[in-house]
C-alpha cells in the first residue's frame, strides 16, 4: 500500500489544482516544504514534520513522473477525475473487506466475552472530533476536520486530516493536530505555547511587529513567564519599539532580578533610544551580577565615558582588562588617558594593544598617534610605517609626512 493513496490524494497533498504539469507540481514541493521543514516545527513535533515532508516529496515524486509521461507535458482534470473514481473504487472494495473481518472479530469477542467475562475489561469506545488546531500553525486558528485519511502499511501506517481554516483547506499530519472541546477552557501553557510558535515563525519571516503582538497575547496567559518575556522584548526591540521594548525589560527584570542577561538587554535598548544615564545604571547591575564577564565592563566604561566621568570609566576598562584583555579595551582604555593628560599611560595601553595583537592596524594607528606627542620620533615613524604596512590610512600616511619633515637632520661625517 503507498504512502499517498493515488493521484487525487496527492493532488490534495500538495494543494494543487488540476490541470497542472512538471513546474507546477515543483513550485508546490517548494511551498509545502517552506511550511513543514523540521526545523521551524514546535517543541517535540519534529518527527510528525520530517514524515509530513517525506510524503510531500513522494507524492510530488509521482506527480512529476505522472506530468513527463503525459501528451504535453499536462495533467488533464479528466486524467485526474477517471484516476480517482478508479481509487475510490478499489477503496470500497478494501472497506467492504475491513468490514467483513470487523465483523469477524466481532463474532468472535463476542464468543470470547460469553465464554471467558474477564478476559478484557477495557471498555470499547470511540471518540469523533470536528474541531482542531494545527500546533505547528497556531495562527490558522481552529479549523473544522473534513476527512481523515490514511497511508503506508504494516507499522508505517500514517494518518492524515484535512481541515478547513480561514486561511484556506490545509492537508495535515493528524499527529499535529490539538482537537478543541469549547465546553473547557484552555490551559495557560498551551495558549502560550501557540502564541510562542506563531511568534517565532513571525520572526523567521522577519515580521517582528506582529511577533511583538503575538507575545503579548503569550504574555497575557503567563505574565510571569521569562522565556516569553525575553522574547517580547527581543521582539519590540528589533520592530524599533523602544518605548514598548523598555516595558517589557522591566517586567523581565521583576521576573528575573538576580541575573545579568535582563539587565543587559535593558542597556542596550536605554541606549537606542539615547537614555545614557539610564543605559549606564542597567549596565552597571549587569555588571555587578556578573563580575566575571570582561564585555559587561567594557560597556560600562563606554557608557560612563559618553556621560563624561572618565574616572569611572578608567576604573570600569582596567576591570574588565584583569579578567580578559582585549584590543578594544585597551584602546578605549587609552582614550580615558588621553582625555585626562596622562600621555605615558595612553602610550602604554596603545603599546599592549599592538603586542596583544600584532596585526591590529587601528591598534598600530593609535600607537603612532601616541607616540607623535611624545620626543619619541623613530618609534612614531616605526608605528606609522607599520600601520601603514598593514593596511591604508591617510592620516597615519600624514602622520608619517610631519614627523618626518620635523625629524632633525644628521650630517654624514667627513670621509
């Protein structure tokens, strides 16, 4: 038995609309498996997607076979209607069969209930379903189930619903689906769950905005929940929300006090939207709760020197250079120095962060910036000539010009 009954139920698969031929039946292999790649699926789904998209890719297997072996090039509706009229009559003749050894078995609980009483005691019951929702597509809404259908054999059986949305008819794994009882009302963790799904796939298409919208629904049915916090402030900050994105950290930070992470994103977002002393407080508490992060140091002395307190600035940048020394500290480090005179301790931070990374031009450039207001002059012209060797620099190039001109001239000695 296939995995895709015959051609109509392949045509329904792939939601194509007869007449179709080759390319068509590709461009709908491409938007089947945009929707259902195991990557994009939801916590614990990822299996009902990779069997949903192993269909797909058979079913638009045989349809192209199909296409290429038709006259033109074309699959007619008549080819398709006398195709299926023919599947639907060898399924009745499967059902007629299936309901014979139904009634077979039947006869013979019966037989085994009349002779052993206690042999199963497990009640026999069926349960019918009309309304669903699709968790790997929470955003369809609830749709209404038209047809359950199933494919393959032995243990690789597969069942497959087609549900009417809003959006249009969808042919989906059952196994994806979540029925919907009206008369209870949902679970807090199952809205967020939906809510979260459609927000990341909002997301992977780049529409933050409607993600935004999406995790405030989430965080109406959690509001304490970090995960969903986290990402509605990473939403509203990538959609340029700042208002809205500070909000959202806020709560995030009442959720979650005793970590950096919060914090962090606080002081990013304060300052995008140029709230600098802001920025620098949120920096500061990140900081404290991660003493040992070198990056958190570094951005609080950035921050402390747009403020104009180069003294907490210097302090922040020689914190961060105990626990891990980089080139953009170091320079920043020499910067605080030059604004507050102190030329030699400028001089000694460039000089480390040549040595720390020797093929470093900025580092070279700002080295010989340095040592141009030292008596220094060979040094400067060997930085100049090495940051100039490493890669174009018109005012190092210039640098080199002036110091070179004021070089006091030597005289050979006499032969």
């Amino acid at each position: 038995m296939p995995h895709v009954l015959d051609i109509e139920q392949s045509i329904l698969l792939l939601e194509l609309e007869p007449p179709f031929d080759k390319r068509a039946v590709q461009l709908a292999r491409r938007r089947q498996a945009k929707q259902w790649h195991p990557d994009i699926a939801p916590p614990g789904r990822q299996f009902e997607h990779e069997r949903h998209l192993k269909a797909v890719n058979e079913a638009a297997d045989q349809l192209e076979r199909l296409a290429e072996q038709s006259r033109g090039g074309r699959v007619s509706a008549n080819a398709v209607k006398v195709s299926a009229a023919a599947a639907r009559k060898r399924r009745a003749e499967e059902g007629r069969r299936a309901y014979e050894a139904e009634q077979r078995a039947r006869a013979e609980a019966a037989d085994r209930a009349k002779y052993d009483p206690f042999g199963d005691r497990t009640p026999d019951h069926s349960v019918v379903h009309r309304y669903a929702r699709c968790l790997a597509y929470p955003e369809w809404g609830v749709g209404s189930v038209t047809g359950i259908y199933f494919s393959g054999d032995g243990d690789d059986v597969q069942q497959w619903a087609r549900v009417k949305f809003q959006v249009g008819v969808r042919t989906v794994p059952a196994g994806s689906l979540q029925f919907v009882d009206f008369s209870k009302p949902d679970l807090a963790a199952d809205r967020v769950q939906r809510f979260v799904t459609a927000a990341q796939h909002a997301m992977v298409e780049g529409d933050y905005g409607t993600a935004a919208q999406r995790l405030v629904y989430a965080r109406n049915a959690e509001p304490r929940n970090p995960a969903v916090l986290r990402l509605m402030t990473l939403a509203f900050w990538q959609a340029k929300n700042f208002p809205a994105a500070a909000r959202a950290v806020r709560d995030w930070i009442r959720v979650e006090s005793d970590r950096p992470t919060a914090y962090r994103y606080a002081a990013r977002i304060y300052e995008d939207m140029g709230s600098y002393r802001l920025a620098a407080d949120e920096a500061e508490r990140a900081a404290d709760r991660a003493p040992g992060d070198a990056s958190a140091w570094g951005r609080l002395g950035r921050l402390r020197l747009r403020l104009g307190d180069r003294v907490a600035a210097r302090s922040a940048f020689e914190r961060g250079l105990l626990i891990e020394p980089s080139v953009e500290t170091l320079l920043d480090l020499a910067l605080v120095h030059h604004l507050l005179g102190d030329v030699g301790a400028e001089v000694s931070a460039c000089e480390q962060a040549t040595m720390l990374d020797p093929e470093a031009a900025g580092a070279w450039a700002r080295y010989a910036h340095a040592l141009a207001r030292t008596d220094r002059v060979s040094d400067t012209i060997t930085a100049c000539e090495r940051a100039l060797a490493l890669g174009d620099d018109p005012e190092v190039d210039d640098l080199l010009a002036r110091v070179r001109e004021a070089r006091p001239r030597q005289l050979s000695s006499a032969a």
